[in-house]
C-alpha cells in the first residue's frame, strides 16, 4: 500500500505549550478557588491564529504524559495544527502557567511552573529536518530558547535549516527575563537568533533592552544592518512602524507607520503581540510582492492585536478568515 505525501505546510514553528488556569475571581492567586482551563503558549498562540485563518501549520515539541499534555494536544489538533512531530514524554510533566484575573485591563499577575517540563528536553538532534522543510516558513520566539539550552540550541538549528532551504524566517523576541540567567545573556542570545532572521517584530520596550534605544527607526536600523530584511515595531496605542532593508540594485529602504485599531476596553493584554504576528505573517504569505504587502499586513496586525485584547485568553480574541474578510482586512 502507498502512503499519499504529506499536504506541505505553510507555517511550521517549536515551543512549549502549557495548561493555563485563569483565576474566575479577582485577587491574589493564593486566596482564588475557582479557574478555567485554557491553552498559552506563545508559539502555539501563533499557530492557532494562523490555522484559523486557513494556513496550513505544524507545531513541534514534546507534551508530557499527563492531564494537561492530553488537553493541550487535542486542543491545539482541534485547531487543525499538525501536531505529527510533538512527542511524548513519559517521564517529564506538561509546563503550566496560572493567571490572576485583572479587572481593570493591566498586566495581570502570573506563576509558571514549567522547569524540567517536557518541552525543556527537545534538543536540535529530534528535529525533522524534511518535516522543517516541508513548510514555507518558520515563526519563533525568544522564550523556547530561554526555556533551556538544548531549547536553545534547536531553535537556532530549525532557523539555520530554514534560511539554507530559501524558506522566510520570522521571529519575535518575546522577552521573558526570568528565563535567562542575566539579562547579558538574554540580549546576546536573543539577538543573535533574531539576526539570522527575515522578519523581526520587536515592541518597543523590547527595542529598548535589546538595541538600546526607544526610537522605532533606531530599532529597525539596528536589525536591518545586521541583515534582517523586514523589522515591525509595535508601539502600543500608537501603532506600529515597519521598516524594509532595501539595497537591491541601490534601492531604498521603504518605511512607513500604521495607526492602532480604537479599543472600546482593554480587558486582557496577554497574546496581543502573538495576534499581532499572526496578521504581519498570515498577511505576507498570503499577499503579493513585498515590500508592497507591508503596510497591509502591519495594518492586519494592529488588527488582531486589538482584537486580542478585549477579550479574556490568549487565543480567544484570534480571528477566523471570515470574521478577517468581514473587517476587510
């Protein structure tokens, strides 16, 4: 009997998901009895988003056998991501996270439990490399790499064999400090990964700790001399400015700024940079010539961003494609 071909994905990205408990009542975590069950993952955010929008994508990474690694995995397959190449692990547990509920649209509290989890323990040798390229691009982001050093050392690996096979690479720094021994460690390495990168979508705040300054074209200018080709800021309630490396038979770089979307409330900041990612990245491979797609797809983000956070969850507020063509976006 013949085995049909794999369908080629368009996306592919690694990471850890983890079991997330919202708190149902406001107040510290400690006096909370009451939680609902969600997915979080900054990875598995963006792979949600994009499959709803239509995109064919694959996720890869290690679940324990557990509770959690068993809901986690039929969520994000419910989504119609490829969880082919997850494994599982039977001798470490599923990372966790637990969110205090925020009432007045702040950063609310969070715990993570994940050290030693099963995520932690992919190295760059589990790869499938045919699997990596088989796909037409690769997202990912500063916290797998933070999570341990074999995390690390794969996802530079997957961004090597990516932009070896002509494949666009994206990646969002995604700082989470509490990862990283020192923050020296944490700019040099997150840097260097973001470097060898197509597209890097820093927040501004982010521009600050890892190019030292604020100033979105100083950002921009910082990656770009350093060969990326396309870098987004977001800049909060100001939107996002995007610059594109020119240098092709002596063109120019092309930039410009796009306004953010009016929010009637902020109810939950969590997973706005991931919706954000998920409209730049669905926008530009699904468009046409770059750089003329930018704008569009930079608008597309600020989109869903604002989507993103009106609602409670990181991958509630996410769009599908009709509700996209609805927006005209």
């Amino acid at each position: 009997m013949t085995t049909a071909a794999p369908i080629p994905l368009d996306v592919v990205t690694l990471g850890e998901a983890m079991a997330l408990l919202v708190a149902t009542t406001p107040g510290p975590l400690d006096t909370v009895h009451g939680y609902t069950l969600r997915t979080a993952g900054a990875e598995t955010n963006v792979a949600t988003g994009l499959a709803r929008l239509g995109l064919r994508v694959g996720w890869i990474s290690r679940l324990g056998e557990d509770a959690w690694g068993r809901y986690l995995h039929r969520t994000l397959a419910a989504e119609g991501i490829d969880c082919s190449r997850m494994a599982w692990d039977a001798d470490a547990r599923t990372g966790m996270m637990v969110k205090a509920l925020a009432t007045d649209g702040s950063d609310p509290p969070i715990e993570y439990h994940r050290r030693g989890s099963a995520a932690s323990r992919l190295t760059p040798e589990a790869l499938d490399l045919d699997y990596l390229q088989g796909a037409r691009h690769l997202h990912a982001t500063g916290v797998y790499p933070g999570v341990s050093a074999s995390c690390d050392a794969a996802c530079e690996r997957a961004i090597q064999v990516m932009r070896a096979a002509g494949r666009s690479v994206s990646f969002d720094p995604n700082l989470r400090p509490t990862l990283w021994p020192s923050r020296e460690v944490m700019v040099e390495r997150i840097n260097a990964l973001a470097c060898q990168c197509h597209w890097v979508l820093p927040g501004q705040a982010e521009g600050e700790v890892l190019c030292g300054t604020r100033d979105p074209e100083g950002i921009a200018r910082f990656y770009l001399d350093r060969g990326v080709q396309l870098v987004v800021v977001k800049l909060g309630p100001d939107g996002a400015y995007w610059r594109w490396r020119g240098g092709q038979r002596g063109a120019p770089d092309a930039w410009g700024q796009v306004p953010a979307f009016a929010v009637a409330q902020v109810v939950d900041t969590v997973g706005a940079g991931d919706g954000f990612a998920v409209g730049v990245i669905s926008a530009l491979l699904q468009g046409g010539r770059l750089p003329d797609e930018v704008p569009r797809a930079v608008r597309r983000g600020a989109w869903i961003g604002a989507q993103a956070v009106q609602v409670r969850g990181d991958t509630e507020g996410l769009p599908s494609a009709a509700q996209l063509a609805a927006a005209g976006l």
